[in-house]
C-alpha cells in the first residue's frame, strides 16, 4: 500500500439498502488510490481508517444503474465490485451526470493498468473468465441483467485489445423501438413490424425557428388512419450532450422554459435505473376553447453511447395506476424521443447535434376530419429543440453542473394536475395513489417524507394581480410601531456588510418563495414578503454536551423580551459531535394575534406544530457539492429531526436535534467541514393547509455568514429562579 497514490478523490452519495428494506443516501468522501477504493465520513487526515474498502485488481467492473429516485430526488448510480466476488460492492452515486462519469472513467483507467500488466505477462484474459451458471436459481435485478450482459461480453471477447463496452443499459423493452439505429434491409425483413418504423426515407418539410423539419416518406398501412407519419427536427444547440440531457429528463418547472408543449408530468413507476414510466399532460394552443386537452402515459428509457451521445426513447402503453383521466383525451405515442449526438466545439464553445422525433395519434374526434390538427401540434411539440436551444444561448451562467430535478411522483397527481375546475375528479386518482406508494415502498424508490411534497410542482410566476394582493393583505398585517433593538444581544455580531465573515443579517422575505392566497387552486406561490417576527439576537454556543432550554439564561434574548412584554419564539438548532454547537436564533413579536395560525401553533400540540413546522434553507454561497446536499426544498422539520418544544410563559423554544436524522447528519458533516466558507439563508415559517389559513407567511429569516467554530462561547444555563 505504500506505492499506492491518490488517482481522484472527492463528495460522493453513499447509496444503499437497509436490511428492513429501506433506502437511505448518505454524503461520504471517497478516495480512489491506485490499488484500493474507499470510503469516509469526513476528508481523511492522517492514518483515518476508511468505513469501506475495495481492493482494485483487473477483474473488478464498474456498473452503472442509471438513474434512481432517491429522498426526492434523481441520482445517478455506479456500483464497483470485483468479479470473483460480486456480493462484495461499493455502491456510489453523484447528483448528475458529469461527476459519475469522471468517476467511472478514473476507476476503469486504474482496472485497465492491472488488464495491461497481465496482458503482459501472458495472462491476456485471465480477468474476463465468467461462469455462466454464477447467477442461476436466483431472480435477477434489474443491475443483474447489466452484470450478466457485461460479463458474457467478456467471456466470448475474441478482440486483441482489452476495451470494455461503455454502453449505458441493457437495450430498450421490447415494444419500444430504438430508431436510432440505422435499420438495414434485411433487419426490416425480420419482421414486418420494423418496416413501419423505418428510418431511411425522409425528406425536408420546412425549416421553422432555425429547425429542419423532416417527414417520413414511408406509407404506412396498418396504423390508425389518425396517427400521423413520423416527423422529426434537427438542431444544434450551443451546449453539452449531458446538459441538454438532464433538462430533456426533466419533469418538473425548469420544462416550462424550453418545452412549449409541456403542461404537467409525473412519475407513475420506476422500472430499473434507464426505464421509467411517465405521465404527461400537453399543452397545446390549436383552438383550446374547442379541443380537448390530450394527456400521455409512455415508457421512457434512455441510454449513453460509447461515443457520449444519449438517446431517449418514448412508446405509450396502459397501467393500472395511471388511468384515463376525466376531461382529456389519451394520445398514443407510437414511437418518439430524443437523440443527443455531440459536435465539434465552435468559439470554444460545446455543440451538441439534437434530433426529436414523434409519431403520435392525438386521438379525438377532430383528428380524422381536420388535417391541420394534427401536423400543428406535432410541429408545436418538435419545436422544443428551438426551445432548448434558445435557452443555453441566452445564458453564460453555465459553470456548475445542473442537479438533475426531481421528479413529481403520481401520488401527487391529484393535488396538481387539476386545476380549480377539475378538483372534484381528483379523488378517483387517490386509491392508485397508495398503491403506488407501497409499490415504491417495495422496490426502495421512496420518496423524501421530510420534504413538503408539493414543493417541486410548482411553476415560478411572475409577479401577477394575485401577488400584489397577497402582498398588500401581508403589509396590512404588520404592526405599525417597531420594536427597539438596542435591548437586545447575542455574541455572534450582526453586519449587514455583503462581504462580512462570522456574523448574521436579516434575509430578505422576498428571496423565498410561500404558498399564494390561491395555492389551493392554482398551487401558485408568490415571495414571502415581510416577516411575522422580527430577529433580535443570534447566539453561537458550544459545550461538551448538548445544550437544551437555552431561553432560560439569564440575560438572553428571551428574557429580555418577557420583561418587556413581549413574545418570543426561539430556534436553537443543535449540531452534535466530539463538541456540541448550537446556533440560537430569537424571534420577538408585540403580540400573538389571536385565532391566527402563528399563535395556533405556538399553543398547539407536539403532533400539530410537527405537521406545521417549515423550513426553507438556501446556499448562496458555497461549494457546489454543498449546495446540492443542502438543496432549497421547503422541509417539515418536526417530520425531518426530533424537535422538542418548551412553552415558557412569554416565549416557546424548539430545540431541533439536527443529529436525529441520518441523512441530515450525514450532509451537516459535510457542511460543518466547510463553514467558514458558506454562507446560508434560512426561512422559518407555519405551513398553511387551508384557504382560511394563506397566504403562508415567514415567521422569520436570517443569513449567517462564514461563521467560525472557534467564535462559539460556552453558555451558562442556570434558570433566572431557583
């Protein structure tokens, strides 16, 4: 191990299985060596003794698992396991496609040295021997079929070069054709069903929004007279293949600036980590006072070439959990995607060749009688290419790689997909809702519980009648006299100053997003706004063990309001370890009003403020890899962490034990690693669940800035009485 040296090092997801069957995803620092892959908690220093390790010899593999969805969102997965002994993996996964790749690339570099060096030696294939009878008498994943593929590759490999197929997944389903692939005669032939889709005639139907619009010359005779031939647009677009590729996956509001087509989509199953099934509602502008609107379930798989291009098929087909929905008309797609081939750069700029191909029977009554109908909304579909590429043209702020988004899954459908005029038919979709949530239980697919559900559905707007209302109701409700701050002090400092360290200033309400008076209809959010509260003092503690009740000290913040007479909510999050920290924010109000949400859940019950409690936490500066564990979702945190309220007689103190939760100590080790180099937004707020209850409003926000370990003070925590 002495020769061994650093080969690539960096954050990564820990992703697994828990033996009860639950998923979990954990932030870990790997380490590839030139001989061993490992893994920690922290940044390693000195002779730190890694929680895992894989030794690296020729005969270890790398797989992929494509896409998951994990606690709310997509990851991308790489498992590492040697051959002869497959049950002994790393499994790892990144948050979007460029950071798996480099690590699959640095790890299969380190297997090929081994491959080379026993090459030289005479034994050229001694890390490609496979026994074919390895996995009988067990069900095979779908991770299985990928390890059996790759594997009997190997075993009849008759090439004199050790290369390693590279391709992404196992090839589409069956039902789904790959037109990607150039079809020769005597593939067509095979069956006859393959002549429908052939590829080889095409010719130029127009050219629209800088597109080459081309249409299938082939006739075709057993398909429904409505379904259209096969069209397809061709474009460039100024970006990389895998850029383009996330946002082509994505299904929640970033589509809403590329895809004109694009009303709502969901996740209705996840088969395997390259196919997925999909809901998808459209939006389509021919004559919408007449036309119903047309909705979409379709199998999506996708793949990556050896050449970095990816491909991304549709087909619709039936499921059980996804049934026809009351107003709209069920399209059929028979065969559509994407095909995303990377070019030369031009300028120093990536370019990316993008095809988007469709072949689509809009159904409906109009469609047989009007011609027009259906060659329009198609063109308005393929236009997304046009979309896509105006979107990467118009921004340069492209140096930190997108997150792949999270996708919405159907037990939401009921609360977004309809829209105030369709609220009745929502129940029919609840009872397949519940399957699908034990459906996903069962295969580890489990959607975030501590996250608000509804968060990633919702299309930002801009600032409408509606918002202005909402902020006119909110201004209205502030109370009028202030209250004087110089009673009030913390030990951590407050500088309003952008580039001050290890201090605390107000965030503005207006940087986060709440629910609108009218979030039960149209699921619109609008900006905070102006807070409930106003913060008074931060405090930076620090003890040998964790520091419970701290409003009772003497002289706090606290209890220099009380004898004012006034009200105080006091956040003391707790961030465990060899030291204990906590971080105490004090929120002063003249007076609860009352019947109002906010003094409802400062006298409520433990279960009532659990349901309420919301946190919306933000990195605006940081590194990116902090930034993705972070996030921005809006999170229930009595659901996320044990928080353990203390009702005082002028004030209610909630202690969130933030090492409650695995995955949230996981990122805060991460983050607390690097804090002198972050600074992070934080809203606190009561979520609204009813029209009597919005528009929602912020009890308060605070941004802390670089804030350093060593400032902390050791607190004395003895009660003001005895």
């Amino acid at each position: 191990m002495s020769n061994s040296k650093v080969v690539y090092e960096g954050w990564m997801v820990r992703y697994g299985r828990r033996k009860i069957g639950r998923s979990y995803i954990h932030m870990r620092y790997f380490v590839l060596e030139t001989r061993l892959l490992a893994y920690y908690k922290k940044k390693p220093q000195h002779n730190v003794v890694p929680i895992k390790t894989l030794l690296i010899d020729g005969n270890c593999r790398v797989e992929d698992r494509g896409l998951k969805t994990q606690h709310g969102h997509m990851v991308y997965v790489l498992s590492v396991y040697n051959k002869k002994e497959k049950y002994n993996r790393i499994t790892m996964a990144a948050f979007n496609i460029q950071e798996a790749l480099i690590w699959k690339e640095k790890i299969e570099s380190v297997i090929d040295q081994y491959q080379d060096s026993q090459a030289a030696n005479g034994n050229k294939y001694l890390s490609f021997e496979y026994k074919s009878g390895m996995d009988n008498g067990r069900i095979a994943s779908s991770s299985d079929h990928e390890s059996q593929f790759s594997a009997a590759e190997d075993e009849n490999d008759s090439c004199r070069s050790l290369s390693r197929r590279t391709t992404i997944g196992n090839g589409p389903p069956d039902f789904v054709f790959d037109w990607t692939r150039e079809i020769d005669s005597d593939l067509a032939n095979q069956n006859s069903n393959n002549q429908a889709f052939s590829r080889k005639y095409w010719r130029l139907l127009q050219c629209q929004n800088g597109l080459r619009i081309f249409e299938e010359l082939v006739e075709v005779d057993f398909l429904p007279k409505s379904c259209s031939r096969a069209m397809k647009a061709v474009g460039v677009v100024e970006a990389t293949c895998e850029e383009i590729f996330e946002l082509v996956m994505s299904m929640d509001a970033t589509r809403f600036e590329w895809d004109c087509s694009f009303q709502y989509g969901s996740l209705v199953e996840e088969v395997d980590g390259h196919t997925a099934i999909l809901y998808q509602s459209l939006q389509l502008d021919w004559f919408p006072m007449f036309v119903w609107p047309r909705d979409l379930c379709y199998v999506r798989y996708w793949r990556r070439n050896d050449d970095g291009s990816y491909v991304v098929l549709f087909r619709s087909r039936e499921h059980e959990n996804c049934g026809p929905e009351p107003g709209f008309v069920r399209a059929h797609i028979e065969s559509g995607g994407f095909n995303i081939s990377p070019m030369k750069p031009r300028n120093g700029r990536p370019r990316a060749q993008v095809q988007h191909l469709m072949q689509i029977d809009l159904k409906g009554w109009g469609v047989g009688y009007i011609s027009s109908f259906q060659q329009h909304c198609l063109l308005q579909m393929l236009n997304c290419v046009a979309g896509l590429r105006e979107y990467f043209s118009q921004t340069d702020n492209r140096t930190a790689a997108p997150r792949i988004p999270v996708m919405v899954n159907m037990t939401s459908v009921s609360n977004s997909l309809k829209r105030s005029h369709k609220l009745n038919s929502s129940s029919a979709l609840r009872s397949p809702s519940l399957d699908q949530i034990q459906a996903e239980n069962k295969n580890g697919a489990l959607m975030d519980e501590y996250s608000d559900e509804d968060e990633d559905q919702v299309v930002d707007q801009e600032t409408s009648s509606i918002e202005i209302e909402d902020k006119r109701t909110a201004d209205e409700e502030e109370p009028q006299d202030q209250i004087d701050l110089s009673n009030f002090s913390g030990n951590l400092r407050r500088d309003n100053h952008e580039k001050a360290r290890d201090c605390w200033t107000l965030s503005d309400g207006n940087n986060f997003r709440v629910r609108s008076k009218q979030f039960c209809y149209d699921k619109s959010k609008v900006p905070a706004g102006k807070h409930l509260m106003e913060l008074v003092a931060v405090d930076w503690f620090k003890d040998s063990k964790r520091m419970d009740h701290v409003a009772r000290r003497r002289g706090c913040a606290a209890q220099v309001a009380s004898d004012k007479g006034l009200f105080s909510i006091v956040f003391n999050l707790q961030v465990p370890g060899s030291t204990h920290y906590s971080m105490v924010f004090y929120f002063v109000t003249k007076k609860l009003v009352p019947g109002s949400l906010l003094q409802r859940f400062v006298d409520g019950d433990d279960e009532f403020r659990n349901s309420r409690l919301k946190l919306i936490p933000s990195v605006p500066k940081g590194s990116w890899i902090v930034r993705q564990s972070v996030g921005s979702t809006p999170c229930l945190l009595g659901k996320a962490v044990d928080c353990n309220y203390i009702r005082g007689p002028k004030y209610l103190e909630i202690d969130v034990d933030i090492g409650s939760s695995t995955v949230a100590n996981g990122v805060l080790g991460l983050v607390i690693g690097v804090i002198t180099t972050l600074v992070v937004d934080m809203a606190f707020l009561v979520q609204a669940n009813t029209t009597d209850e919005l528009p929602e409003r912020l009890i308060g926000a605070v941004r802390v800035s670089h804030i350093e370990l060593s400032s902390a003070i050791v607190p004395v925590l003895k009660s003001d009485t005895t």
